[in-house]
C-alpha cells in the first residue's frame, strides 16, 4: 500500500483505449502520470504525451523504470506478455480484457501478482454497469441467462477471436453473477473476414440445470449489446447500447442506472478503483483470478481446451 506519495502510472497501447486512459490519469490527483510507449504507433504516443505533460518513452523497459504501475492497452494478443513483465519487475498492473490469450500466462500473472502482493486487476467495466443496476443484490438465483453482443466488422481487435474480443465482456458478467462455473459447454463459430472466428454462439450448462446462451459477432448489420435475465419471480432485459432497463421483477431495479456515474464512465470508474487499490488497499472490482476464469470460457468457446468444469469459483 503506497499512501504518503502519488501513484506514478505509465500506459503501454496510444490507440483509442491507451487515449481513454490517459485523460483518466492526467486528470486524476493522485497520480502522477509519467510516460506512455507504442512501438506500432509512436506518433500517437507523442501526441498523447505532449496533450499530458507525460513523455512518450522509446521502450517498455525506460517505462517500466519510472513507473509503480502499469496500465496495459495494448493489441489483446500481447496483454498477457506485458503485463507479467511489469509484475515480474515489481509493477502494479490493469490490464485491459483479456487478461491474457493463453491460460498458462494466466496463471503465472496471478501466481507473480500473489507472490509480490502486487494489484492485478482486469478491465471488465461492465461489472461497474451491473452493480449500477442492483443486478447483485438480487436474492433470487436465475434460471436461464442470454446475450448478443454485435457490431460492424471493424480491423480494429481482429488479432484475438471475437469470443475474446467481445464476448469475454459476458462470460465475465455471467460468472461474477452466478459465482460458481458450469460444468459444460457447447459452441460453435464462424470464421468471417478477418481469417479468424469473427462469430461465437456458446451454450454453458450449470449444475442447478440453468443454462446460458451468447452470440457473439462482428459480422452483424446493427451493433447489439443486450442480456435478458429470466429469475422466478420475473425477467430483466437490458440494453447496453442504449441504457436502458425493462423488467417485471419484484426487485428494486436501477432503471435509471445509465446515469449512476460509474455506469456513465465505467472506464473512468475502473481505473479509479485501480488507484485506490494501489494506494489505500480498497477491493480489487475484477480481479486477476476473476478475469482468468472469463478467459478460461473464452478459450473453452474456441474450443482450445477444456478447463471450465475443473475450475473451482
């Protein structure tokens, strides 16, 4: 816990989302914004680093050098190698989803996070938007789950399959809400524009018999981004995209929780929360853990390998 001094933050990744982040940490009191790296796009760190005052670093090495953290928004596919290079040397690190793209990283990332008692959190904002709405506080356990997520194809996050591109935001929010991983999975995907799986529908199966579907798309005419959550005693439907709730529950629902303001800036809200876990000890929102178990799904979808039905929650 670090409490007498600013929280000096580095960011690899100036595309869109290293953008996001650094307007959080040049606007954040308690951080001290030291540099950015993007060995792709070097223009755009410079840019970025000239807008913050920060520097636009020539290697993850100098970054490393003067940062206690690292925030990683770089390409999904190197996720995993540069965030467990920055826990190794000592580093706090929020990385975006995935956690990583292979299991095994997974683990170590976790394992060197523990070891070093070091933060490791997982960008999965949407759990921010869930706890706007109550969805965790509802006493009632569900009975079947479903969500699309779709856009436009796009090259943007083309390097990892769409299941953990996009669909690695629901596997998430379904297992952080029923807190216990299903014992089966079925899916099928698509292969589509990029050459790799650009479409996913998955089936996963719980043991009380409750069973969870989602597609999974960046192939899609519309953008979708919705989840219907039948419960005994009602259903809710929520649409993402537009903030929007409908539900018959008994429950008191936030229908209003697009304007919570961790829903409206959840971005904002996790790297907040990644501050405060560094410098004061708050509770990691998604933690290394967590965002393995989504990415355990997400590979058991692509049918890499089986691993859900042996991963206690």
């Amino acid at each position: 816990m670090m409490t007498n001094k600013k929280l000096r933050v580095g960011i690899t990744g100036a595309g869109v989302f290293g953008g996001y982040h650094a307007q959080k940490m040049m606007a954040h009191p308690q951080v001290d914004f030291v540099g950015i790296y993007d060995p792709v796009h070097p223009e755009r760190a410079h840019a970025l680093a000239a807008q913050s005052g920060a520097k636009a670093v020539s290697s993850r090495e100098e970054l490393i050098q003067v940062a206690d953290s690292l925030i990683v928004a770089s390409p999904a596919s190197v996720h995993g190698r540069q965030a467990l290079d920055a826990l190794r040397h000592g580093l706090h690190v929020l990385v975006e989803k995935p956690l990583a793209t292979d299991i095994e990283t997974a683990r170590e990332m976790v394992a060197v996070a523990n070891r070093k008692n070091l933060v490791l959190q997982v960008g999965h904002q949407e759990r921010f938007v869930a706890k706007a709405i109550g969805l965790f506080d509802i006493p009632e356990t569900p009975t079947r789950i479903s969500a699309k997520r779709t856009c436009g194809y796009s090259e943007r996050g083309v390097d990892v399959s769409v299941t953990l591109d996009l669909m690695i935001h629901d596997l998430e929010m379904v297992t952080a809400l029923l807190g216990v991983m299903p014992l089966t999975t079925q899916s099928s995907t698509q292969i589509g524009p990029s050459n790799g799986v650009d479409e996913t529908e998955v089936s996963l199966f719980y043991e009380n018999g409750l069973e969870v579907a989602l597609l999974a798309s960046r192939m899609a005419k519309t953008p979708t981004r919705t989840m219907e959550i039948i419960y005994p005693s009602g259903t809710v439907h929520i649409d993402f995209l537009t903030k929007t709730l409908i539900h018959d529950t008994p429950f008191a629902l936030n229908t209003q929780f697009g304007l919570d303001p961790a829903a409206a800036d959840s971005l904002g809200a996790s790297d907040n929360a990644f501050v405060d876990a560094v410098l004061h000890g708050s509770p990691t929102p998604v933690s290394g853990i967590e965002g393995a178990r989504a990415l355990m799904l997400a590979l058991e979808a692509d049918q890499e390998q089986t691993y859900a039905a042996d991963i206690a929650v």
